[in-house]
C-alpha cells in the first residue's frame, strides 16, 4: 500500500498501472500481468501479443512457407524422373535431392516460429532453423567441391577427382552438419530457449516470445552458418570461369551471395523489431534465403529440363558447339 495526499494519490494513480481503493485514501498497485482502466478503481488482464497462424501476417508467411516447401517436393520429383539426362547429371543428382530435401525442411521451419512460445517449440524452433540450414550449406559445399575438382581434374596429371567421389561427398555433409547438432546439443543442455513475457512494450500488453537463452549459442549457430556459407562463395567464385555452358559455380555464387545478403541485413532488423515482429523478421529471413537457394541453383536446370529440352544434351552441358569444327 501506498500512503498519500489527495493530490499525489491523483498523480500517481493517473502515471502508473494502480487502482484507487474504494473509500481508502491510498493506491494499490496492479500485478504485473494487470494495467488499471481509466478511472483507476479496476486492475484489468493485459492482452497477450505473439505471432499467430489466422492474423493476415501470419497467414501470408504460412501460405510464402508451403508453397517454397511444394515447389522443393516439385522440384525433387523432377530431378528424380530426370536423373539420366545430362543436366541432371551434371549438377549430381544425389546431393541435388539432399539439398532440394534440406530446403523442404527450412521452408517447414517458419510454421514453428508462429503459435503461442512453449518451452518444446522454443528449443524446436531455433535448433531446427540451425540444424536444417547447415545441411542446406552442407549440400551447397559439396557441390561445390565436386565443381572445383571437376575443374582440377582438366590439369595434366591430377587426379583430386578421383579421391572425391560420393563416398567422399556424403562425409563432407554428415560431418559439417554434425558440428551444428553438436552446439545445438550443447545449447539445450547448457541455457536452452525458453518462453518469456516482455511487458517494456506497452503498458497494455505482454508480448509472449521465446527468449534464445544463451546469446552466445544463438549467434555461434548463426556465425557457423555464416562460415559454411562464406567458404562455398569463395571456392564457388574460384570456380566461376569454367569453361562450359552449364557452370554450377556460378549459380552457387550467385546464391551464395543473395543468402549472405539477407543474413548480413537480417541481424540488425532482428535486433531493432519489437515483439512479434522480431519473429516476423527471422522468418522473413529464412525464407528469402531458402528462395534465393532454389531458385538460383534449380530454376536454370529445371527450365533446360521443362522448357528447353533440346538443349538438354551432353553437348550443351559441356559447352560444345557443333558449328564449330574440333
């Protein structure tokens, strides 16, 4: 309780969530889940605020998200009924379907960042978004290696290529995609996510988000990322010259760079939004990079397959032109 002048009752009671007794001459302060109505004798629930499946917003990132997930399946099926013609060959069918598997998964992963936080869809949402999108980047670097020594291997006298056959390839993936389950691992046994009502918003309103835990696990998730992605841009780069009609490094270049764009962009946006939006933006964030990957990397190959198919020959791929005399 609070003892005051009729004056400081006012003053009070009018700048701060309390209710005025009835018949007392002091205020008593409403619970932190309350704010007062406006003649101060009433402490009312506040509204909870998170992003939720029916609002428009939420609705439009469900429906963005789906239909990325069925254009992945889609395009899966496409490589699978294609996969002895030379395009399809060319870009490696198996880590392409790992790959177009993996972007299914990140396109799923925003329908966790919507609906009331709980403590399991708190510790799903971010270990998903991490675990799912280094595979992504996984499957980027092996195909990007396998590129790289595809080029070695039109040297004289080296034989990179033929030390880095599947085998090889699923190595590179299994492995890199197990140091992020390991600090993801580390991340929920150690500060696990957890949800969390913020009331510095408004005094009206709890906003109900799901707190990271440990900021440190949050951005080495996010920075081991980064790194899969830089290496793929700077061995893709290197590559990028190869001289045939259908060079895959500059495709994974060119996703590369659209990815780390929206991620470099993303941090400060994140930081910056409040309440439900923060989540808005991280989920605006994975899709624009699951985008930028299937459509940089597969939309070239499935209008060859779809679109051009006459051009869909060994020749084409290697660039072989048969005007011109060898």
């Amino acid at each position: 309780m609070l003892s005051c002048s009729a004056n400081m009752i006012s003053r009070y009671c009018n700048s701060h969530s309390v209710f005025l007794s009835a018949g007392a001459a002091d205020c008593t302060p409403c619970p932190q889940e309350y704010w007062s109505n406006e003649r101060k004798d009433e402490c009312i629930p506040k509204t909870t605020e998170f992003l939720t499946y029916h609002e428009p917003m939420g609705i439009a990132l469900t429906v963005v998200s789906l239909l990325g997930a069925s254009l992945s399946l889609v395009t899966m099926m496409v490589f699978i009924h294609y996969r002895e013609t030379p395009v399809v060959k060319a870009s490696n069918s198996e880590l392409s379907c790992f790959l177009l598997f993996s972007l299914f998964l990140c396109f799923l992963c925003p329908l966790t960042f919507m609906g009331r936080p709980t403590v399991w869809t708190c510790m799903l949402r971010h270990t998903a978004f991490g675990v799912t999108f280094a595979l992504c980047i996984s499957c980027v670097l092996g195909k990007t290696i396998v590129v790289v020594t595809a080029f070695k291997a039109t040297i004289p006298g080296n034989k990179v290529a033929g030390k880095f056959g599947p085998a090889q390839q699923r190595i590179i993936v299994c492995s890199c995609t197990m140091i992020q389950i390991v600090i993801c691992v580390l991340w929920l046994k150690l500060k696990p996510p957890f949800p969390n009502m913020v009331f510095r918003y408004s005094n009206k309103k709890i906003v109900l988000e799901c707190n990271t835990g440990s900021e440190a696990a949050f951005y080495a998730v996010l920075g081991y990322i980064g790194i899969l992605a830089v290496v793929c841009l700077v061995l893709a780069f290197l590559a990028r010259k190869l001289p045939d009609n259908f060079n895959e490094a500059k495709f994974i270049t060119f996703s590369m760079l659209i990815f780390c764009a929206v991620w470099i962009t993303f941090i400060p946006a994140y930081i910056s939004s409040p309440g439900k939006f923060t989540v808005a933006v991280e989920i605006f964030a994975i899709l624009s990079s699951a985008f930028g990957l299937l459509s940089s990397i597969f939309a070239p190959k499935c209008y060859i397959i779809l679109v051009k198919p006459e051009k869909n020959t060994k020749k084409h791929v290697m660039g072989i032109n048969s005007n011109k005399k060898i």
